[in-house]
C-alpha cells in the first residue's frame, strides 16, 4: 500500500509565485487543493477541500496576515502549516499557529524538503538532523 498523496493549499498573493509553487508541489507528488490570495478565500477554500497541509504567505494584501488563515483552519482539525516568507525573524511568526518556516526566495528542492519535515512533524514522527536551507522550525 503506498503513501496517500496529501493535499495543499497554497495561500499567496502574488500570482507568479502561486503558480511555480502549484507546479513545484505538484511534480514534487502533492495534490494542491487550491491557491487563495486573501484570508476569507483562503479560510472558505479549507473548509470545502480539507487540505492536510499548507503553504501560507506571512504578509497579503490589505495587510492581511496569513497566521489568521492558519490560526482559522486548525480550528477544524489538523492542518500543517509551512509559512513562506521574505522576513524569516518576523514577530508575528514568535506566536503564529504552525510548524516552520522557509525564507523567499526558496528552491524547489527546499521546499519540497520542508513540506516533508512539516508533514513528519505533524504525524510525530522523527524529524532530520539536517534541515533544509531557509528552513526553521516553529517553537523551537
């Protein structure tokens, strides 16, 4: 029996991104549920598809924050999180809901990678000694 396929959504604003990162997780073996530029898509695309985990933009547009999407969406259930962001020591990230965090710009390779140590977090399992570049782990 081979490993389920987990589902992603991804949630940024900026189109160009959204889209190599569609592909990028999609050749990398992930179903990408959908992609939301904003909080209240985001929130709704989670509830119809119960994505198992994200890739979620700190700062959106309107200065939305992408912690209120994953905050949210754990509300009903698990969801791992994987914040992509430009500003990696950000305040918001010290409190936010999620498992880690990947600096922008990222390769393909890292963060396919750090979905990878999210989903091992997530089913508690044992995490690499070596994390991929860009990559910190939330809590810790």
């Amino acid at each position: 029996m081979g490993r389920s396929i987990s589902k992603v959504l991804i949630v940024e604003d900026d189109f160009m991104i959204a889209d190599c990162l569609e592909e990028i997780l999609q050749v990398g073996g992930y179903a990408v549920c959908g992609i939301a530029g904003n909080v209240a898509d985001a929130v709704a695309l989670a509830a119809r598809e119960h994505p198992d985990l994200g890739v979620i933009d700190i700062h959106l547009r309107g200065g939305e924050s992408g912690t209120a999407v994953a905050a949210a969406v754990r509300r009903n259930g698990p969801f791992g999180v994987l914040y992509a962001t430009g500003n990696p020591d950000h305040p918001s990230l010290g409190l936010a809901e999620g498992e880690g965090c990947i600096s922008k710009p990222y390769t393909a390779h890292a963060i396919l990678a750090a979905l990878a140590v999210v989903s091992e977090a997530m089913a508690r399992q044992a995490l690499p000694a070596t994390l991929p570049k860009g990559f910190r782990l939330l809590g810790a």
